[in-house]
C-alpha cells in the first residue's frame, strides 16, 4: 500500500482537481508516507500561505482566437523547456512508488519540461541523470553551515 498499485489506480479521468488528487493520495499511500506529503514544516504557516496565494490564481479564458499554432515554449537559464510549468523540488519519492526521483525524470523528458531534483532524493543524482537522459534537470542545493557537507 506505499504506492500506487493496480488494487488503488484510479481513473485520471476522475480526478479534476488537487482535492482529488490529495484524497486519492490519501486512500493509497501509508499512514508515515501520507503524513509526511502532506504536511509543512514546524507550524505549518508557509503551507498554508502558499495554499491561499495559489487560491488567488484565475485562468481567463479567451474566446474567439486562433489557437491553431499556440508555441509555449520558454528559455530558462540556457536550456528551453515545451511550457514553463517544472516539476518543483519532492524530497524522497520513493515512499510513494518504488521508482521514485527516476519516474519523475522521465516523465518530465517525456513531456519536455524541466525536474528539479530534491537535496533530499532517494536516489543519486547519476542515476536521476540516467532516466531522465537528454531532460532538462536542474539540482535544489541546501547550502549547509558546514561547506564541506554542502
């Protein structure tokens, strides 16, 4: 039950909105994993401001206009992803599937976007680089009080 397995897959169809996908997540993943996801660091007021800013956020629709050759393509530091939406920083994914980091990397390839690889990754950067191959990667880099750790 840490992961999402043919006895808990639900329809992506059936899932519109990050509650959906939140309660998914809730009913397959384990009680240490679930926790751990889903909640902030010490009192929680970043998560819960971040989750009030996101609430503000509005698509416009736009009526009328020739969407036959829409380019959403950007440049980000010297590497050019499809859309500029990346997949932020997820520290230790395996607890959620047994492929963890190397899953996100290709899927981020696939889709020619941008992974952001956690300082706190269940696997090693070498091996992210692998899976992802030719993706755009970037690296999240704690600096520590210790340089030498860092």
């Amino acid at each position: 039950r840490g992961y999402f397995d043919k006895g808990h897959r639900r329809s992506r169809a059936a899932m519109f909105s990050l509650a959906d996908f939140e309660a998914h997540a809730g009913a397959v993943l384990d009680k240490n994993a679930w926790d751990y996801y889903s909640s902030g660091a010490n009192q929680e007021q970043t998560l819960r401001d971040n989750q009030e800013a996101f609430k503000r956020y509005r698509l416009q629709p736009r009526f009328l206009r020739d969407v036959s050759q829409v380019d959403t393509k950007v440049q980000l530091f010297g590497g050019e992803v499809a859309f500029p939406i990346c997949v932020s920083p997820t520290a230790m994914q395996r607890m959620a599937h047994p492929d963890g980091e190397t899953a996100t990397a290709r899927a981020c390839t696939k889709m020619d976007t941008c992974m952001v690889l956690s300082t706190w990754s269940n696997i090693s950067i070498e091996e992210v680089a692998k899976a992802s191959g030719s993706g755009l990667r970037w690296f999240q880099l704690y600096i520590f009080k210790h340089r030498q750790l860092t």
